[in-house]
C-alpha cells in the first residue's frame, strides 16, 4: 500500500508535471509549503524538488526553513519501503 497517513501539514503552491501512462510515468514537482509542520516541528518555508517514478520518489533537494536556519536533505524513498539519504545542515 503506497498510501500513510504522514503528521505533515501546510500550505502548498508550486508546479507539477506528468509524462507516461499508469505503467511507466514520470512526474516532476518544485513545491513550496508555507507555515508547515513536519513531525511536530515548525517551519515557515519547506522547498521540495521531486521527481516520481514507478519505482520510487526521489527528493531532489529539500529544505526546510525556520528563522535564520536552514536544513537541506536529498534523498530516495523506494516503494519497497528502502529509503536512502543524505542530508546537511546550513545557517543562512
């Protein structure tokens, strides 16, 4: 099941697209979430590039946002529950 119930919440613009069909597509994302929460911490901005295929999610780049500190991660979330990841911390 690729469906969870994930404790994320905010607002969220930005552009998707989608090439291909139910089989083999492709589908690219830069979003932005404002005033969000991702597990309980608080962020003002949460920048996502992603790119989904059938057989994971690979998060180009994130990066979460609050006052004068910033996280940056990357990643891969495979659909057979492997996740790889690496991440860095800035100060903005």
């Amino acid at each position: 099941m690729l469906y969870r119930d994930l404790p994320v919440s905010g607002v969220v613009s930005g552009l998707l697209s989608f090439d291909g069909d139910t089989k083999n597509f492709n589908l690219n994302g830069d979003l932005i979430i404002k005033d969000s929460t991702v597990y309980g911490q608080q962020f003002e901005k949460v920048i996502v590039k992603t790119t989904i295929g059938p057989e994971k999610i690979k998060f180009n780049s994130i990066t979460a946002q609050k006052g004068h500190s910033a996280i940056d991660a990357k990643g891969d979330l495979f659909f057979d529950k492997k996740f790889i990841y690496c991440n860095r911390c800035k100060l903005i």
